[in-house]
C-alpha cells in the first residue's frame, strides 16, 4: 500500500516500475497494488505527481505487505505573465494547444489496452399508467415492475435494452494498423450476439478531444480544445479557484460557443498546470443544433496519470483515457412521441506503450474479430472482467428481458419484428417473400405478382439458398429464378454464387437501385418510357478478399435478351432483334479501412437491405475497376467486346455542417454492338428519389461507348434555413443535387444502331440540379428537381418532385 507520509491517507494512481524494465503498474483508488517480479528483480520505484519518488529494495521486505510512505514535492511551475491586455484564459489555452502532442494517446508509435463498454437503452417519462394505455408496452404490464428514477433528474425511466462488450485493442501508427479482439459480448434479449458486437466495435469509434473535429453521430462537432478553438469559443478562467489534485495545481477554464448553430459544446474542463494535459471535461450539446431526432447530448471524459515507460531508461508522465460517459435524448414518433435515452459508459485498463504486438495481433483480413464464446460468456466471466459494476437499472434491463421473453405476446411481436427487418416471413430455416416484391407494375407486365423463398442461418450459416416465381397478368407468362450461395470462408473472405434466371429485367448495372420488383414501383411517372426486356441469363461469381480492404469479383455468365419495345440491329448482313451474348470479368473493390458487416451473405448491404444505413462507413473513397469480355460462338453469342470501366465514390466532410457525396465513373466499350450491350446511364421511371440514378431521365434514352458521369449531392446542413426565425424550429437540412451524363458513340455503332431511338450526350451534356429539404418530420425527403439540358424531347421529365424515406442520425 502507498500512502501519504504525513496525513497517512492513500494514494491514488501512484505508479510502481521495475527500474531498467518495462515492468509497473499503478495503485487503485485505496493505494493498492498488486505486481509480479521475477527473482532478478529486487527493487522497485513509486512516484506519484506532487510526491518525491522513491527507489527501494524488497529483497528482504515481505511482498505481500509493502507499505510505502511518500512526502510532498515543492512543484515549480512554468511562469504565466499576464498583462492587463491579455486575457489569462488566451494565455492557458495556448500553452494548453502547445502540449496536445504529449497527451494524446492516438499519436503514440504502438499502444494497447482493453476497454469496456456498455450501453444502454430507456424510455423516458414512463409511468404505470403509460404502460396501461399506451401501444405496444400495454401489451406487457410486468414492465411496470422495473420503472426506474434517475437521481440526477426529475424523471422517470424504463430500461429497454442493455449490451456490454469488453475487448483488446492494439493500435499503431506509421502504417496505421487498429486490431480489436472482441473477449466478451453480452446482449439483453438478441440471439445473434457476434453481429451486434461487431456493429457496436470499438475499433476507431470513440471521439478523441485532442482532435479538432470529434465525430459524434456522424456530425463534425469542433472540440473545446481545437487548435482554432478561440475563433469558435469563448473561453473564462477564474484564476483565484486553484483545486490541487494528488498536490498538483489545477484550473477550470468554462467554454461555450461564440455563435449559434454550430456543431459546438458548452462545459467546462480541467486542466493540469504543471504539464498542460486535460484531467478531466464535462460538456453538453447547444441546445440550437440541428441533428434530427437527437434532442440533447452531454459527456464526461476523465483521465489519470500513468507513468509510461518509453524506452529502457526513458519513462514520461501522460494523462490517458480513464473513463468516459455519453448521454443522448432521442425524440421518435410513431403514432405517439416516444422519449428515448441512450447511454454509453467506456471504462479503459492496462494501457502500454509497447511496440511488440506489432507483428503478431494485426489480421491482414479483417480489423475486428470475435473470440471463441465470446457472446456466451458465463456470469463469473463478467463478475471478474467488467470495470465496474452494473447500477440497478442496468440488472434490472436482463431481469425484465428474460421474464419478457418466456411471455407469449413478446414472442409474437419479436415474430413480427423479424418478418419486417429481413422481409421474410419465418418458417423454420426458410423464410418467404420478400414482402416488398410481392405485387409490383411495370410498362411489360402490368401487374406483377411475386412469390419466393430464402434460406436463413437456422438453415446454414455458410450455404443460402434462394428461388421465386412471377406471373404478370398483362404478358400472361410465368417467370422463375433461382441462386445457391456458398461462403468458402470468412476469414479471408471467400463466396461463390451460382444463379439463373427467366424473367423480364430492366438495364441496369448498380446493385443498389431500386429493384424492379419493389412496392414502390407502384408510384410511375405518367407518359414516361419502360424499356424493359425479357431475359434468359445463366451466371457464376466468385468473389474473394486478398485484403481486409480489396474485394475482387470473378464473373462468367450468358445471357439471350429479348426487349418488349421496338428494337432492330444489323448483324452478319441481316437484320435481328435479339441478342445473345458469352462474357467474362473482373470487377475489384478498394477501400481504405473497409469494414463491412460481418459474415452476411451480401457484405455490401445493398439499399434493398433495411440494415444498409448500418454499414459501417469511413472516410475514405471507395474506388472501382472492371473489365468484361465477350466471347463470340461460345454458346450461340454473337459478339466480341472488352468493356473497361474506373470509378470512384465517397462521402467527404467540408465542416461541422456541411458534407457532399460524389459517384464519379468513366469507361469504354470496344467493339461494334447493338445499343443494349453499350453504356446506358440508368434513369428513374418512378417518383422515388434515388442517388444512384439520373432522376430525370428515361431507361435507355442515352447511349455512349465512352463516356464519364457524375452523381453528386451537397449537404448544407440547415445553414441557410437555420438563420430564418420560425423555419429554424422545423429543423430542416438543404440539400443540392447535380448529376451529370456525358459520352459519344463512334460511327460503326451508330450505323449498326441505325434503326433504334436513343439519344447522344455529345457535344452537349446531360445535365439536370436541383434542391431538397430533407429531415421533414424526422424521416421525410422531398427533391425538386430540374432537366438542364436536351429538354426539347417528347415523353421526357423536364421537372418533378421526388420523395424518399430516410431515417439518418
């Protein structure tokens, strides 16, 4: 036990290390310490900030009853002169700035730790009477059982959902390298405990205050400690209310914003006069921020001192992570408001500086991995691992859970649950749908009915098995398909996918447009041009990671298209209107710290998946390549071509408010073919407003065999709206779009396409802009939007409204 020499009290955070190793570790909150010494080892050395260190010998002491006593140190403090001029806070900020570099842990060469977290989920201002009335909760009157009170408010709450995970985490810099190993996960009511783990890593996803930009619900909010953080706060220092800490000298400098409407906090930190570093920050969010459902936002951040050796005979004192605590206020309304309270709480341990994980904990493959049995830790894992213990509330939430899930109503809303998320309805270890294809319309077909099936994990978690039949009441055909998916491995990851298919299909090329399929098709623009066409299409595709951040497609598939429209080509001296083509590919995919979802079947949670927005997104660009080549007579095709095409895409943050989003791609077709087999950007024949689409255009109505496009949008943020008195409540965001088409044809395709009706994008590009307003009762997007050019065309879209339903944070 370490102690004050004087008083007797203990000494909290003291460090013990073995002089000329990289042995040590630190007192607890009684003085406390617990370490272990080989035999060389017959010395140790504890210091403490504002104590005189002490180097002593227990080779003859009794190590299991160390006491040490430790007598103050005179600190010496750098000289502040203030003027009458200058304001002492400007003065302590700047030194503050001066010294980040030493404290922040994320710039270190290699440092580990483990860390624990644990959230949880409540509804706010729940009395017994609400749950006898309201919807849903009526439906189970136990809850009322577990209402609980806040203490620090005047409210009550009633714990929904409760998840802890504790994991290793490995950090490097120069390359920048992040590992974590997930060693337990607990997760109030879910079965699939290693997907949420994964969802809720830790990986990269805590904000650091020592940045000047800390990400907080995808929202750029400037720290209090920014380095051009006297430009965006204001600063107070009360320069006669010193606290002394452990004997060190502290000040507490208060901040809050200079102007409204910026991503900013208002709090209050502590600072450490002796070597300039954050002991601790409490701070909230401006009440005038606009981020949808989030009504409030507040966190405490702590750090402790540790002495951390750096070297064999170099240690340097820093302040790290200790414990940090987030709170969020959510309004949702659906039917009635609902008021949600979200809670974080991350506690840090057994923080190195150690460079020796460098090799060996790093997966080439994937930056996040789960233990074996890590989601079925047993109670005495948790008893001895977490960092603190759970509060009554957080018990209560695994209590409630389980006497919810023996209930009969619980199972049949968790039923129903299930059936809306995955689209399927549940029998066993298949399930049937998709919902959102079973009735559609289409210019071909008329009404389309639609009926399939789709295995699920209680079937396999490597094979997937999937099929459906279609019957249009206007084409009178019956049209079937089928696919077998089998997942080598995960790690690396490693799938084939065998499919085939008759079916009438659109011409479209990006996964994540809207499927012909979907409900909302129901919702066509009048007059507007379908060119759809019938299909027969056999195809293979393996696809494979050589990296954690490069995926490659491996491709080959046939294909006989019939078009239900006019539709004619020259070809061998004759004349026909159909084509069958043989091809092969390569398609690669490379993204800087790529993480998707994990062990799914479709890792690029595709738009049709309502757990897309969950991706786990970064900033970085996503780049594309693909090549495709066609084979002539291989299976009764008709043509030979190579079709290359390069794109880029990505979000980029311009500023606490604004951001864009950019689709950029250019490509080229060699070979004389019919117009379906050349590019043809892909329009949008319904209301609905997609990103991936030229909104304003019809299906095929452009064709190029070279060609660049972009589809882009900008994020004002509610800067414009913001400042209008009145509107400013509505707590709408702007948004600006632009997409543009440009590409040629050269002449031996024109002559070949003679007899269709396409259009050119050259001299003159396609252009079409337009504004939005987006956040519109929390979930609502509506877009205006403009064709700029080649507007003089029957059976077009010069202008219209699109709408879309998007739920963002």
């Amino acid at each position: 036990m370490v102690s004050e020499a004087k008083s007797g009290e203990p000494i909290p955070f003291c460090n013990i290390t073995v002089p000329g190793k990289f042995t040590g570790t630190s007192t607890d909150v009684d003085g406390k310490f617990s370490l272990q010494l080989s035999k060389r080892s017959d010395s140790i050395t504890v210091s403490a900030m504002g104590y005189k260190s002490q180097t002593l010998s227990i080779a003859n002491q009794n190590p299991n009853n160390l006491k040490i006593a430790l007598e103050q140190d005179e600190i010496s403090i750098g000289e502040i002169s203030v003027s009458a001029e200058m304001d002492p806070a400007k003065v302590l900020f700047r030194r503050i700035i001066k010294n980040k570099a030493n404290h922040d842990i994320h710039r270190l060469d290699a440092i580990s730790y483990e860390v624990y977290n644990k959230y949880e989920v409540d509804l706010l201002d729940v009395t017994p009477e609400d749950i006898q009335k309201k919807l849903i909760i009526s439906k189970f009157p136990i809850l009322s059982e577990y209402i609980d009170s806040l203490e620090d408010e005047n409210t009550t709450i009633l714990p929904l959902f409760m998840i802890e995970n504790i994991a290793s985490i490995y950090k490097q810099n120069n390359p920048r390298k992040v590992s974590e190993k997930i060693q337990g996960v607990r997760v109030s009511g879910v079965q699939r405990k290693d997907f949420i783990a994964k969802l809720l890593s830790n990986v990269d996803q805590n904000f650091n205050i020592y940045d000047n930009l800390m990400v907080v619900f995808g929202k750029n909010f400037i720290s209090p400690i920014a380095d051009y953080g006297m430009n965006v706060y204001r600063y107070n220092l009360n320069v006669y209310d010193t606290l002394f800490i452990q004997g060190v000298p502290h000040f507490e400098m208060e901040f809050e914003p200079k102007r409204k409407g910026e991503y900013t906090f208002r709090g209050s930190f502590i600072v450490n006069i002796k070597n300039y570093a954050i002991a601790s920050i409490e701070a909230e969010m401006v009440e005038d921020i606009n981020i949808e459902l989030v009504k409030a936002l507040e966190f405490k951040l702590h750090f402790a001192p540790r002495m951390m050796q750096v070297s064999n005979d170099s240690s340097t004192l820093m302040w790290l992570p200790d414990r940090e605590f987030m709170k969020v206020k959510m309004n949702y309304i659906i039917g009635a408001e609902a008021k949600i309270l979200g809670k974080k709480t991350t506690s840090y341990k057994d923080i190195k500086i150690d460079a020796s994980h460098k090799s060996k904990e790093f997966n080439a493959f994937e930056a996040s991995n789960i233990v074996d049995q890590a989601g079925a830790r047993s109670d005495s894992f948790w008893q001895s691992r977490r960092h603190m213990d759970l509060e009554h509330s957080e018990q209560g939430i695994y209590d409630m859970v389980d006497s919810l899930k023996r209930t009969r109503t619980y199972k049949v809303y968790e039923y129903l649950v299930r059936t809306a998320t995955s689209g399927y309805v549940k029998l066993g270890g298949i399930g049937l749908g998709a919902i959102t294809s079973l009735v559609s319309r289409n210019a071909l077909e008329g009404w389309r009915f639609r009926l399939g099936f789709k295995t699920n994990t209680d079937f396999s978690e490597r094979v997937l098995l999937r099929g459906y039949a279609a019957y249009g009441l206007q084409d009178e055909r019956i049209k079937y398909g089928g696919e077998f998916q089998f997942i080598i491995s995960k790690r690396p990851w490693n799938k084939i996918s065998i499919s085939a298919r008759t079916d009438v299909d659109l011409m479209t090329r990006h996964a994540e447009e809207m499927d012909k399929d979907n409900v909302f098709t129901i919702i066509q623009k009048p007059n507007t041009l379908q060119r759809l066409y019938n299909i027969d299409e056999y195809s293979i595709v393996y696809d494979t990671e050589f990296h954690k951040d490069v995926t490659a497609y491996f491709s080959a598939r046939h294909r006989r298209i019939t078009p239900g429209f006019d539709f004619l080509y020259e070809s061998n001296g004759g004349f026909s209107d159909e084509v069958k083509i043989s091809e092969a590919g390569i398609a690669l995919r490379w993204q800087h710290k790529s993480r998707p979802l994990p062990g799914t079947f479709n890792r690029e949670a595709s738009a049709s998946s309502l757990f897309a927005q969950f991706r786990k997104k970064n900033s970085f660009p996503v780049f594309h390549g693909r090549y495709t080549s066609g084979f002539k007579n291989v299976i009764n095709s008709d043509f030979e071509y190579h079709d290359v095409s390069v794109g880029m895409q990505g979000d980029v943050r311009l500023n606490s408010k604004m951001s864009m989003y950019y689709n950029l791609w250019a490509g080229k077709i060699y070979g004389t073919l019919p117009f379906l087999l050349l590019k043809s950007p892909e329009g949008n024949f319904s209301y609905i407003h997609n990103k991936y689409l030229f909104n304003n255009m019809n299906i095929l109505e452009f064709v190029a065999d070279q060609y660049v496009s972009l589809n882009f949008q900008y994020f004002i943020g509610g800067s414009i709206l913001d400042k209008i008195p009145g509107i400013k409540k509505l707590k709408w965001r702007e948004v600006l779009t632009a997409n543009v088409f440009y590409g040629n044809l050269r002449d031996e395709n024109k002559y070949i396409n003679r007899f269709n009706e396409y259009d050119v994008a050259y001299p003159v590009p396609y252009v079409e802009a337009g504004f939005g307003f987006e956040n519109i009762f929390k979930v609502i997007r509506i877009d205006s939007i403009w064709r700029i050019t080649h507007r003089d065309k029957p059976q077009i879209t010069n202008w219209a409204l699109y709408l879309s339903l998007y739920l963002k944070i």
